[in-house]
C-alpha cells in the first residue's frame, strides 16, 4: 500500500506527483484515485463549448438579454470529495448565491472546491466513457443538479437532471433544433449555433 499525499490523503503522491508535472498542452483529471490524461480537444469540441458559453453566459452570468444569477466557468478545475478528485469541466456553472464571489480572495488557490449546479461535457471518441461513466458518477455523489452532454459530431444534446441521487434524461436533442431546456429554460438556444463552423 503507497503511502498518502500529506495535503490530498486520498491520492497516491506518485498520482499527485503525475498530476502536478503533467504538461499544459494536456488535460489532467484525477478520477477515483487514477491520473487520466488527454490531448487539448480537437476543433469541434472546442467550438461547441465556446459557442455554448457565449449563447448562455451573456443571459445567465452578465444578465444580457436573460435573467442573470450564474457564473458560468469554462475548463476550470474541481476539486471534490475526500480524495479529492480533479476534474475539468468544459463548463460549470453556479447559481449566484452559491458563488457570490467567483474571484475570491487575491490569494485563492486557483482550483474551485463547490460542487457547481450545472455541468456541460463536451464528449469525443477519446473522453466519452470517462465523461459518461467516472466524471458523472463523481457528479451525482457530489450533488450537481444537471449536466449537460454534447456531442458535436453526432450534433446531439443530452440534458440530465439528478432526483433521489439518480441521473434522469430530460430529452435528446439533434441537428438544428431550438431549444428551452432547464436549467437555463429562460432563452432559446438554437443548437445549430453550436455547431456553426
């Protein structure tokens, strides 16, 4: 049995160690105790996420043209659970009252520690059974309301919401739908937007 990180008990050092050294052009997660690391996403899956924060960040964070209350986040880090495990969104959110301060302290580490209301997932052939198995298991444990699922290849939306510590699926959504889904039901997001070139 490897001995503890003195700082994260529940993480191997040689895993911790890994983690830390692991270069800028590569993602690094912590999932279950295990180090994963992938490659920066390819061109679709950096667009949707990209066109998706700009479709809901401006009504639900800034409150241009929607009812405000978020902080909407892209590729931050989470830190969650005992371990804890390190894991990257493509987006998060909060509602407003959770996280009145998105910035903190001058001195605040630069990782977030509150589980998020809401959690979009970019999937790809590389990360889809990470992102649909470890990531929305650790998720539901740590109480995210919903998560979202995009698939810019196949063009599809995927919306869950947790009850009774289960994931539900809301609806798929395909192709150039328009659509008001929760949590952001306020506005129309025409899905084509994310997939424009």
């Amino acid at each position: 049995m490897s001995a503890q990180h003195p700082l994260f008990p529940g993480n191997a050092p040689d895993v911790e160690a890994a983690f830390q050294a692991a270069p800028d052009e590569v993602v690094a997660e912590i999932l279950d105790g295990e180090l994963y690391v992938f490659p920066r996403p390819a061109r679709p899956h950096t667009r949707a996420a990209s066109r998706l924060n700009a479709s809901i960040g401006g009504p639900f964070d800034l409150g241009a043209g929607g009812p405000g209350g978020w902080v909407i986040l892209v590729e931050l880090e989470l830190h969650l659970g005992p371990g804890p495990d390190k894991v990257v969104p493509d987006l998060a959110g909060w509602r407003r009252e959770r996280m009145p301060d998105a910035l903190g302290p001058e001195d605040a580490p630069a990782h977030y520690d509150i589980a998020p209301d809401w959690v979009c997932e970019v999937i790809s052939p590389r990360t889809e059974r990470i992102d649909r198995g470890k990531k929305m298991r650790i998720y539901r444990r740590e109480g995210v309301r919903h998560a979202w699922l995009i698939n810019p290849i196949a063009q599809t939306l995927e919306v869950y919401r947790l009850d009774d510590g289960r994931w539900w699926l809301i609806e798929t959504y395909e192709g150039d739908a328009t659509v008001q889904t929760e949590p952001f039901e306020a506005i129309e997001l025409p899905l084509a937007d994310l997939w424009a070139r």
